[in-house]
C-alpha cells in the first residue's frame, strides 16, 4: 500500500504511544492538509485572474442569486464584518465590477449587482474555478466522489 505523510505521522505515534486510537489525527491531518493544497491552488487560479479569494466570493455570490443583493445579504452569506465587506465592495466598486443602485423601499440600503465586467470576469472566473476542482478531484471516481460528499455533509450538519 502506498503511504502518505499522514501515515507515517500515524506510525510514529502507534510506536510511541500504542495507547492512543489515532484514528481521528489521520481522518483530521489528511483534511488540514487537503485544504492547505486546495487552497493554495484556487487562491493562486483567482490571484491569476486578478481577485482576491474574498472578491471571487463576492462576485460568486452575486453571480448565483442571480439578482441585485444588499451588502448586509453578502456580509452574512460570507461571515464578514460590514466594514469589511464595505471596503471590499468599494474596491470593485472602483474597478467596474460592481455597481450600487439606492433601495427602492429603503434610502438607508442600497443593492449591489455586477457591471457588465463583472459578469464576464466571475464567468471566466467561475470556469476555470470549477475546471480546477474537477483536475483536483481527479484521483476520485464519480462514485467516491459522491460518497465523500455525502460523509463530509454528514459531519458538517452535526458541527456547524
């Protein structure tokens, strides 16, 4: 069988602590270390198309709502402050990618929608984005695919 670092991490814990199920530091290892590769990757394919991982969320976001949203929708959608997401959206606000438009049932909001850039840049954005994951994914068959995602569901609604 073929061995990773993970492995090998395990076998050095079995011989200095046979005591301790370490189970839990491979299942757990391998996915710190699969979100470090992943990350890497897709913040270096975004760094190519000039975003920053949050702005690719940004205008993700509002690419699938398919609709004008407020800043306070996107702030919570993506777990930012408010101040946060205002220096985001101002920042593609400047670059063309995005426009504000006032509430029409609220002077104190606006909505956020994307410019005419912004939409061919989260669509190109958008395809190399999920050309990458699949690339990424490639070491699975669909059927594991779909088996890890029904695990990794599994544990997501019983942690967040």
């Amino acid at each position: 069988m073929n061995q990773d670092h993970v492995d090998r991490v395990l076998e050095q814990w079995r011989s200095q602590r046979p005591d301790l199920d370490c189970l839990p530091i491979g299942l757990v290892g391998r996915l710190a270390r699969m979100n470090n590769l992943i990350g890497a990757q897709v913040n270096a394919l975004h760094a190519r198309a000039g975003l920053e991982p949050v702005e690719f969320d940004i205008l993700a976001t509002l690419r699938r709502s398919g609709e004008e949203v407020t800043p306070t929708r996107l702030y919570q959608t993506l777990m930012l402050s408010s101040g946060a997401m205002s220096v985001r959206l101002d920042k593609l606000l400047t670059r063309g990618l995005i426009y504000r438009q006032p509430h029409e049932h609220d002077r104190r909001s606006c909505k956020v929608g994307l410019t005419d850039a912004g939409l061919a840049l989260i669509d190109s954005a958008m395809t190399a984005h999920v050309e990458n994951e699949q690339r990424l994914l490639a070491p699975l068959d669909v059927a594991q695919r779909q088996q890890l995602t029904a695990l990794l569901r599994l544990w997501l609604q019983a942690n967040e």
